[in-house]
C-alpha cells in the first residue's frame, strides 16, 4: 500500500476492486411479511471486477464510465452513494459535515444483470471511504453497514464461495477446493431483481392454483451434494448440481435467454444457468481451454449481447491503490 503525501493530483484518493458473483445454487423461500423471501444461496465470486475510485469533498457526488454506466442513477438512489453516506454517519464524520466524498465508478459487470454489480459498488465504496477516513472498522462492522444497502452487499466484501441464508445477507465461508472456469453470456436488456422475484411468486401461486391446493413454498435447504462437489473441485460433478428457483421467473420475462441456455448445453458446458434474477446465462466449463471454445460458439450462436471468460473464486471487495492523505 502506498502513502503519499505530496500534490501529485492523486493525492487523498484510495481505488478498490470487486467481483461480480453468480449463484451455484439459489433455493428461494416464501415471500416474508417484509417483503423479502428467506434464501438458500450458494455465492460465488468471479473475475468480473468493477473498480471504485473514492477522494475528498465537499459534497458527496458519484460518476460512472465503462459497462451499462448510463443506467446507473447518480443521486442517493446510488448504491455506492449510499454505501457512503451510510458510512460516515456511522463513523460520526457526517454530522460534523466532513462526510463529503467523490466517487469514480468504473464498471465491467453489467447492470440489471444477476451479478449483484450495484451490491459490488456499494460494497467497493465502503472498503474504499474506510481507507481514505482512516475511519478503521473491521470486516464485520462494514458487513453490518452494508447489509442494510443491499441483501448481496456483504457478500461482495466477502468475496470467495459462500453459503448465504436470511435474505442472502447472513454468511457462511464454503470450503471450496481448485477454481472453476465461466463462461457469461450477457443479455440485450436487464432484469430489475423485484421484478423477477414478483414474477417467481406469480408462477407458484399460478402452479398452485392449477393444481388445487394452496401454494405451500417449503423452506429452502442447502444442497449437501453440491457442497460435497464443491469440495471435491471437480466441474464435472459440480455442474449438473446449479440450481436457481429463480430461473423460471427470468425465462418468462425473457424468454429468448432459453435459447442462450440451450446454445451453452450444446456446446459442451457442464452446468449452465441463468445467474441470480438473471438475464446473464453463465455456464461452467471444465478448464479454460474449455471456456475459451464455449465462448467463442456462444458468441457465434448469437444468443446473446456480449459474452466473457472468467474465472472463480475471486477475493472480495479490497484496496487496490492508496493515496489516503495522513491523518
Ligand atoms: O436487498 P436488495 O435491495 O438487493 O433487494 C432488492 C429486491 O429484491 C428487494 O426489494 C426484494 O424485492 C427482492 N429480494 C427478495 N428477497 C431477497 C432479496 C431480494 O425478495 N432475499
């Protein structure tokens, strides 16, 4: 980590990094009183990184380049924003009005895509602002802090593979052996995640009333052979295990990204799914020589927007560049 103190313009600013994530397994409760349903999710991270630039100033204010950036709102709607704000109340330097910040966002994960971008933002802010305030929480006190921005937020600064519960917000280490090669197809147009939850409810009440009797969702349970597979870092075994109970409610907003699936079946991956609330697909191929043919016929079958390689897991929200002036 570097400290400078002297005016080379970059002086007082801190960058961080931070993956985007899919769900190897995404089983989905109940809608709750509150509005949220009770998860069992599987995260995890992948090479897929946005970076965020923080510096002082008088005014909080946010700017945004690179992947979908014109989709990102840039007023307190902002999830980096948000994640901001939030963090110098807590650290008491908003009421002193010294709370100001300027953040650069430069994204490469896609918005409205499934892969918890703005969650990443959020989660990148944090680690960033707690560096340039010298503000020196620890994980779990930004955890707390970002678990009320967003349900996926911790799991952004926790980075790796992961067992979510609650409303995915309540984590778990998963013991994970190798790495796992990915191929994400990303859609023409995004997904908003209530929506696609909205959706799901729709299909099982549908599903329940078709078949007569009330539509008791049962609560969701981890899948003991996925994380079995997990352990064993085989791809081949890990692959037919993804699951997302989502995965109905995105195909029918978007019922085209079932040709994206069949185009990756297709060709050899081993797993293939829609990622969280969707549209990215993401499919998982057996080692990067693997991904690299999945991708380019992907890209050649036409199915989708853009389609990249990745690898997972990937570390969680950190510090990649500091300038944080002394304090
Ligand atoms: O937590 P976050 O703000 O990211 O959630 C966005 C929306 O996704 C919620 O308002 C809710 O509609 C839906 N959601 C849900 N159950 C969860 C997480 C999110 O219904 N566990």
């Amino acid at each position: 980590m570097t400290h400078v103190t002297q005016d080379d313009g970059l002086a007082g600013t801190v960058t961080a990094r931070v993956p985007a994530k899919v769900n190897l397994q995404l089983s989905v409760g109940p809608l709750r009183d509150d509005g949220y349903h009770d998860l069992v999710t599987v995260f995890h991270a992948v090479s897929l990184f946005d970076e965020v630039t923080v510096r002082m100033a008088d005014r909080t204010s946010v700017v945004v380049s690179g992947e979908g950036g014109p989709a990102v709102p840039l007023g307190p709607a902002n999830l980096a924003v948000r994640a901001a704000v939030a963090l110098a109340r807590a650290t008491g330097r908003r009421s002193k009005g010294a709370g100001g910040v300027r953040i650069e966002i430069r994204k490469r994960i896609p918005v409205a895509a499934g892969l918890a971008g703005g969650s990443a933002d959020a989660a990148a802010a944090l680690v960033a602002c707690n560096e340039l305030w010298h503000a020196g929480l620890n994980n779990s006190e930004l955890t707390h802090i970002g678990a009320q921005i967003g349900s996926d937020v911790p799991f952004a600064l926790t980075g790796g593979t992961a067992v979510g519960i609650g409303r995915g917000e309540r984590l778990t280490r998963a013991l994970v052996s190798g790495s796992y090669q990915w191929v994400l197809a990303f859609g023409a147009t995004g997904l908003a995640t209530p929506d696609v939850f909205a959706a799901c409810d729709r299909l099982r009440a549908a599903r329940g009333a078709r078949d007569g009797e009330a539509p008791a969702v049962p609560a969701p349970k981890l899948s003991t052979e996925l994380m079995a597979a997990l352990r064993s870092g085989d791809p081949a075994a890990v692959g037919p295990l993804l699951t997302n109970d989502l995965q109905p409610a995105a195909l029918s907003l978007q019922p085209l990204l079932r040709r994206a699936l069949s185009a990756g079946k297709e060709h050899g991956a081993l797993g293939a799914i829609v990622s969280g609330s969707g549209p990215t697909c993401a499919f998982l191929a057996a080692d990067p020589d693997a991904a690299r043919d999945l991708a380019v016929a992907i890209t050649g079958a036409g199915v989708c927007r853009a389609v990249v390689q990745v690898s997972g897991p990937a570390p969680g929200a950190c510090v990649v560049e500091s300038r944080a002036l002394h304090p």
